[in-house]
C-alpha cells in the first residue's frame, strides 16, 4: 500500500493497481468509457483525465520544499493524464475534481457527442447507459458543434447482435472482448478518422457473415454506450421497469452470479452481477437469453395421458403405478436443486427398503455419458448444460455404468420417473426443439412412454405422450441451493412467483409416495 | 274563545282555484322568452353535442398523436408517457420500423399500439409533460358519453393527427 492524496485528502491504495482501481477502492469515481478490468487499457476515450502531480524537491538538499503553513508545494503537470493508463506511485498528487479537470472532462464529453444521435427516447440502452450517466454527472448541457452528425445505417453484425454506427463513441471495448477474452480477433475497426466504424471481419471461409459467438450478449452489455444491441430483446422493454435481484444462472454448472431482470412476473434477462469484482464479469447468452423459457410453455396442470384433469383424479392412479410396479428407474435430476435431490434420495431408499428394485440415473446427453462434467465448452460456459450435476455425481446417482446397460435396463423396468429432462430452459435451447434431444430419440425407438412418468415444469411433445406429467416450480421460483462444478454451493433466490399450488419435483414425488401408501390401507 | 277557521279564512277565489294569475305569469316568462329567441335570436344555450361552446387552450381533454412537419409520426415508443401515468391508463407495444413504413417514422422505433383508457386517465396531463417528442397533447377536447366500456379505448387510428405541423411548445 502507498500513499496518495487525492483532491487533498491523503489515503492509502494499492499500489498494483491503476489509478482507477485504485481510486474506486477508496471511494473515488473518476468518469471512463474505454477502460474495463478485465481488458487491456487502450486509453482511448480520454474521459478519465486527471491532474497528476508531485511536491517540488530542492534539487540541492533532496529535501521536500515547504509552504509558510508547512504544506508542501505540489507542482502540477501542465498535460491531463487518463488515470486508466496510470500506475500509482507513492506520494503522487491527483486532482479529480479539479476545476481544470471538470473543465477537460467537459470539454472530451463534447467532443464525444459530437457524432452521437443522442437519441435516447428510442435507444434500448437508456438507463443503464454511460454516456447518458456521464452526459447528465459531468457533460456540459449545450454542444458547439453546428456541422451536420455522421451518419451510417443500422447493420446487423450478429446473429442476435446489432451495431448502430451512429451511437459508437470508438471506445474500443468490443473489439478487445472478441480478442482477449473469447479469442476470436473478428471485430475491427474499420476506415479512418471521422468515417471510423467497427466492423465484423470473418476470419476465414468456415465462418459465416455474421457474428455467431455465445457472447453477443456481453458485447452489448460491455458497450458503454447504445451501438451494439441484442435484437431478441429489442424494444421490449425499458431499462428502469426490471425488477433487479442479485442471484445465479441456471444454464450450467458454473452457476455465474446474475442480476435477475423481472417484469410483470416474467424473466426478461440475465445481467451481470452487482460486484463483479468479486464473482463474474461476464455471462454467456445461453444463460442470458434462455430465461424467457420460464414464462413460456409452462406446465401447469397435471396430464393424464396427454389430457389435463385435478391433482386428485392423477396422483392416486400414478401412485398406483408406482406401487405396482417392482422395477422403477429415475431418469435425471441434475436440475434440480440440493434440497430436492436429498429429499429425493431419501424417497428411493423408502422405496429400495420396500422391496423395489429403484435404479437412478442422471446420465442423458453424451457429454454427460462421457463424464465431461467439469469440462468447460469455452472460456465460461460448461459442456454439460445443467446447473446441478456436481451434487447428483456425488450423491451417487449414477446407477448403471454405461449407456448401453442403462437403455436395456430402461426398456425392462416398469415405470420410468423422468425428472425435467424434457423441459425447455435446462439442458437444451428451445429453437433446437425437444424432439432432437438425444433422451426424446430413445424414449421414441423403444417406445417407452406408456411406462413413463414425466416430471416436469414445461409442456412439450414429451408431456403429451407420457402416461403422466406432474407440473413442478422452476428454477427461478425458489429458493434453493446448487452445487457448483467445483463444489462450491452456491444459492438461488425466488424471483418469479409461481403459480398457486405448485409444488416442487420433491414434494410431488412425496404426495406420490404418501399416496400409495394410503392406497395399501 | 271564538274559533278561528283559518281554512275558510283563506279560502282561494275561483280565479285563483284555476291558477289564472299563476299560469299568466308563467306563460309571460315563457313568451318573453319565446320572444327572445325565437324572433330576436338572443339564446343562451347551445345544441349541444352538435355544437360545442369554444374551450380554453389550457384545457386539458382528449389526448391527440401529433406529426412533425414532415407528416411522420412525432412518438418513438419511448414509453415515457406510460410510465408516468399516475392512472395506467396508457398502453403502448414498441417495435421495430417496418421498411414500408419507414417514411412515416423519424427513428427506427414506432408504437405498434398506442391505447389511451379514457375511464382510467385522471387527465392530468403528465404524458404531455413527460413527452420529450411532443408528441401527446391533452387538446382533442371533451370527451363523450359511450355506450360500451371498449368505445373509451382509444386507439392510435383515434388520437393521430391527419396533418403535421410545428412543434406546439409549451401551452398558453
């Protein structure tokens, strides 16, 4: 730790870091754009220019000059420098709040918006917007320029990516994201000076004409400004409606900390964390997008061969089922929560000591067969897509050894307990559809959905052809744990209120349970 | 003590047993008044919801959509006006400019639907204010009876100007 003073106040930083950081751990916000934790500093956006100085050193004695109060004399150098690309030295002198250095940020906000639209009424970006922040905290209120703004068309860069050329303020952010975060080098900019653009410049032939990547998402989220956009959430809504709530992502084992954005009870996207110094920067789209998949399609009546009747009517005869049958097998469970999976457990060794022969497995995709658990598919996001696969693998919910065993041992048993396997969010996007799902193709070959038993919070193909589906709460419906690839538990907050009466898949398997045991007497 | 018979007392005449004196008078005001608007054109009242009696400027009554100079829709979609309605009364569905649309729209961003519930807006005229566009204004005065709760919901087609003009400004 060195010691600094800033705008007079002498405090203590980091002496690693650069004066941003360093500044913000103090509690001193200095203004930037450009400048990003996690990415190279490139200095280009010249909003986080501050005064640095030092005190006038005789140059004979080596001694600290002093003023007839005893306060050092401190010379200033004449240049702004931008505190991103500085390093903290000890006994420097910065001015943020300077006049001179409101004046500079003034001065660099105008030249800023010289070129943007400022547009905001119509920019999806407004309300959480740094240009718009910085404008109002420290942009002056009128523009000298009286030229006509540059204009370009809107051009779609991305599958789910659009860049407004107009807004660009050049920071630079994006390019740097694709290149040393997802190490793909196809963002550029393109033309010089005034015309400057970023563009997507494919790499080589096997890459298609738009930007394909499972972070376009983070590119619009690391834009400080409204150029890049992500087109499924276009116009939907506005910034300041969401209801925010810190807590995780359900889409893989890495269980990346989110901000939760409600509205209306339904799921509109996944942000970033609050402290992302402490968790995650950056989230993948999968996670990011797939939340819509919560308010839609849900199941929420209990199916009976395909027809929907009262809990009353259904559960007796599928805990008849259950009790007349002598070889069960549960399939799945891994996105399901810690506390349902022990519950669960606890259920099938009731089940195993009542002379039933209960194999469980959570194996359903190839991924998973092959035991790529803590595998990861890119820089963040996990090969297998469930958030709670770690618990099952040590639970030891793994039954049958191989696949092989596991589908005969399927097309034996006489009733199969499916635990969300054929539900949208988890485990599979919704455009690749539940059909193509490599469980949906077995079930199908054997034709093994007369003795199955879905559990399940979405409707789907696989609903309507079981013998019976049983609705349950989702993932953002409750409070729960999940064990992280690593083992590190981390918890999920309730952010979406259920639908009345829902029970999760634990309770449900538990009324079945109690039920057949009624049934006995 | 002598007996007062107050009802024979006051006893009405025969002219005033047939209301003479009363129904004269009466049919004096009705003929002065049969005078005054019938031959000297001097009514008060007007016919009423055919014509309607001129409005103050500031008043603050039907919502009306306004266009810019160039006919093409003053409002954006921004929502502003929606979220600051104290009522809920407004409800707009945002999208993206179609192609063959796009002459009338100065942005990319138009209201698909822009309904107004009559029986919900207080007229407090907030959207106006919220409008950064001006493109809502409380000057379409007063609104009428219905006979169906759908018939107070007032649609784009209802509220849009016909022709564009300047920027109203802030009201007198």
């Amino acid at each position: 730790m060195v010691k600094i003073t800033v705008d007079g106040t002498e405090v203590l930083v980091n002496e690693k870091k650069n004066l941003i950081d360093a500044l913000k751990d103090v509690g001193v916000s200095v203004p930037h754009f450009c400048y990003h934790p996690k990415l190279e500093v490139v200095g280009m956006c010249r909003l986080c220019m501050v005064e640095i100085g030092s005190a006038k050193v005789d140059p004979a004695t080596k001694q600290i000059v002093k003023d007839q109060t005893g306060k050092p004399i401190v010379i200033f150098n004449p240049k702004m420098q931008a505190a991103c690309n500085t390093p903290v030295t000890e006994g420097m002198y910065v001015n943020v709040n300077s006049e001179k250095a409101k004046a500079a940020r003034a001065g660099v906000m105008e030249f800023q918006l010289i070129n943007h639209p400022l547009d905001c009424p119509v920019c999806d970006k407004a309300g959480e917007c740094a240009l718009q922040d910085y404008s109002f905290s420290v942009g002056d209120s009128g523009s000298r320029f009286r030229e006509h703004k540059r204009n370009h068309p809107v051009e779609k860069i991305g599958t789910n990516l659009r860049i407004v050329h107009n807004r660009c303020i050049l920071c630079y952010r994006c390019v740097r994201f694709e290149r040393d975060i997802v190490g793909r080098d196809d963002l550029e900019l393109q033309e010089r000076g005034n015309e400057t653009v970023i563009g997507y410049t494919p790499l080589n032939a096997s890459s298609g004409p738009l930007l394909d990547t499972n972070y376009q998402g983070a590119l619009a989220d690391l834009c400080p400004v409204g150029a890049l956009l992500n087109e499924n959430t276009l116009f939907q809504s506005r910034v300041w409606w969401y209801d925010a709530k810190q807590s995780i992502c359900h889409g893989c084992s890495e269980l990346c900390h989110v901000t939760t954005n409600v509205k209306d009870n339904e799921l509109y996207r996944y942000m970033p964390p609050k402290n992302p110094e402490e968790t995650n920067y950056f989230i993948c789209d999968a996670g990011r997008f797939s939340v819509h998949e919560f308010s839609r399609n849900r199941l929420h009546a209990y199916l009976l061969k395909g027809h929907p009747g009262k809990s009353v009517d259904i559960l007796p005869q599928v805990a008849e089922n259950l009790l007349n049958a002598s070889k069960v097998a549960i399939v799945g469970g891994s996105t399901l929560s810690n506390e349902e999976v022990d519950a669960i457990q606890l259920l099938v060794n009731e089940w195993r000591n009542s002379s039933k022969d209960v194999a469980w497995e959570f194996r359903t995709e190839t991924p998973m067969w092959e035991n790529r658990f803590a595998e990861k598919a890119d820089f963040l996001m996990m090969v297998d897509r469930r958030p709670n696969s770690k618990k099952l693998l040590d639970s030891k919910a793994v039954s049958i050894g191989e696949r092989k065993g596991w589908e005969e041992y399927l097309s034996q048993v006489d009733l199969i307990i499916v635990l969300n396997e054929f539900s949208a969010p988890y485990a599979f996007d919704a455009t690749r559809g539940i059909e193509n799902s490599e469980l949906y193709k077995l079930f199908e070959q054997k034709d093994l959905w007369k003795k199955t038993i879905l559990v399940s919070t979405h409707e789907s193909a696989a609903t309507k052809k079981a013998l019976a589906s049983l609705p349950v709460k989702a993932f953002p419906e409750m409070e729960a744990t999940y064990t992280r690839h690593d083992g590190q538990i981390r918890k999920s907050i309730p952010v979406l209120k259920p639908v009345k009466g829902l029970k999760t898949a634990s309770e449900v398997l538990a009324s079945l349970s109690g039920k057949a045991e009624l049934a006995r007497r | 003590m002598a007996i007062v018979k107050v009802h024979e007392k006051y006893k009405w005449k025969f002219l005033e047993k047939n209301y003479f004196y009363s129904i004269g008078a009466g049919m004096l005001v009705t003929l002065g008044a049969f005078f005054k608007t019938g031959i000297l054109n001097k009514a008060v009242t007007i016919r009423y919801p055919e014509e309607t009696r001129p409005v103050s400027n500031r008043l603050r009554g039907l919502h009306t959509l306004k266009r810019d100079e160039e006919d093409r829709e003053r409002c954006t979609a921004c929502f502003c006006c929606q979220w600051s309605c104290p009522a809920d009364a407004i409800h707009i569905e945002a999208a993206e400019v179609p192609p063959e649309r796009a002459h009338l729209h100065p942005e990319d961003k138009y209201a698909k639907v822009f309904q107004v519930d009559l029986l919900r807006c207080i007229y407090c005229g907030l959207c106006e204010e919220a409008c950064p566009k001006g493109a809502i204004y409380l000057d379409g005065g007063i609104p009428m009876p219905a006979d169906h709760r759908d018939k107070f919901i007032r649609n784009k087609e209802d509220m849009l100007e016909e022709k564009g003009g300047p920027l109203i400004g802030e009201r007198i």
